[in-house]
C-alpha cells in the first residue's frame, strides 16, 4: 500500500483524535474510512439553489427537521416562477387562494400563481390533497402542466397516497418542477432529489 503525508490543520487533527477516542477506532485512517464509506452509503444532502433545482424537470424533495427553513427556501426558489401551483398543508403561501371547486373549474392555460389550503383535519386533508393528485394524474398527460412548477408541502402527509407516487415518477415527462416538501424525505428517496434549505 502506498502512503503519503497531508497537511491537516491543528484544529481539524484535534477533532480526528476526539472522534477516534470517543467511538474507539484503531487509528486517525480508520476514522476517515468510516466517514467516507458513510458519505457513500447514505449520501449528502446539497443545499437547495435555483440552479440545481431548475436545471431540470427531475422531482425534487426539500427536507429537514422542523423549523430548519424548508418553507422560506421553496419561497425564495419559486419567486421568479411564473406559473407556481402549491398545496399549502399551513396556510403560509402569499399566493392566490383558490378552493376546491375553483381548482376543478382551473384553466393551467391560462397561468398564474396559485395555492389551495387543505381542511384542518387530517383526514380531510388528505381527502381533498387525494383529489387534487388524482386530477393532476389525469391532466398531465394533456401538457397542461409543462410550464408548471407543483409545491407539495407536508408531503410525508400523503406518503400513501398511489396518484402523488404516479405523479412524482412521471413528473419529469409532464411538469416543469414538482417539489415536495417534508421532514421525512426517506418516503421518496428513490423518486426525487434531495435537497436542504440553502
């Protein structure tokens, strides 16, 4: 095996020794193993920027703990979107509120930016978040949606729903952005990109 030597700062050599010490690796190379096989098996995270979620149509997930700024990121990601469409499970959106019946009468040619704001109850929620997917995988085929960017917030609420799994692995083909929004990005891990707030 061959060897070399690398300049490590003081500070960076001192936290290798507190990690070696704290979780009982053998040596300072072993610790770095661990790491880099961590960072390969599970993956990094990359910060959520308008160029690395706009420079295709892939879906993408914003994720982390509550409070982490998942909502101010979509915010700011889709403020030079034109046509923006967000189920807004909190009420936080500064968009055009539009209700159900609104929704199913909804011209997309016509563009615009919108929201609809599920019932409060759970269960109604994911009643009305159900139909909603179930329409949008129906329209989609139509190219209706393609200069459309979708904001599905508290996406881990609708983590059964089979119309939102269609959509999200068909999305590519027929809307411009889909975004889901949620703590549990695991649900969709094999879907969509994943990405932090910036």
């Amino acid at each position: 095996m061959q060897r070399g030597s690398y300049r490590i700062s003081r500070q960076v050599l001192d936290r290798l020794r507190g990690l070696k010490l704290k979780y009982g690796f053998q040596s300072y190379e072993s610790v770095i193993i661990y790491f880099m096989n961590t960072v390969e098996r599970e993956g990094m995270v990359p910060p959520a920027t308008y160029q690395a979620i706009f420079t295709d149509s892939k879906p993408v997930i914003i994720t982390g703990p509550s409070g982490s700024g998942k909502t101010t990121a979509v915010k700011e990601l889709i403020r030079k979107e034109r046509n923006v469409f967000v189920i807004d499970v909190a009420n936080e959106y500064d968009l055009q509120r539009l209700n159900i019946g609104d929704f199913f009468g909804f011209s997309w040619s016509d563009g615009g930016r919108y929201r609809f704001v599920p019932g409060s109850n759970l269960e109604v929620s994911r009643a009305e978040a159900g139909a909603i997917f179930q329409h949008l995988e129906f329209i989609k085929n139509s190219g209706v949606l393609k200069d459309w960017t979708v904001v599905i917030e508290e996406g881990h609420r609708f983590r059964d729903d089979a119309n939102l799994r269609a959509l999200l692995i068909e999305a590519r083909k027929f809307v411009r952005k889909l975004i889901i929004v949620t703590t549990d990005w695991q649900v969709y891990r094999d879907i969509a990109q994943v990405y932090k707030p910036a």
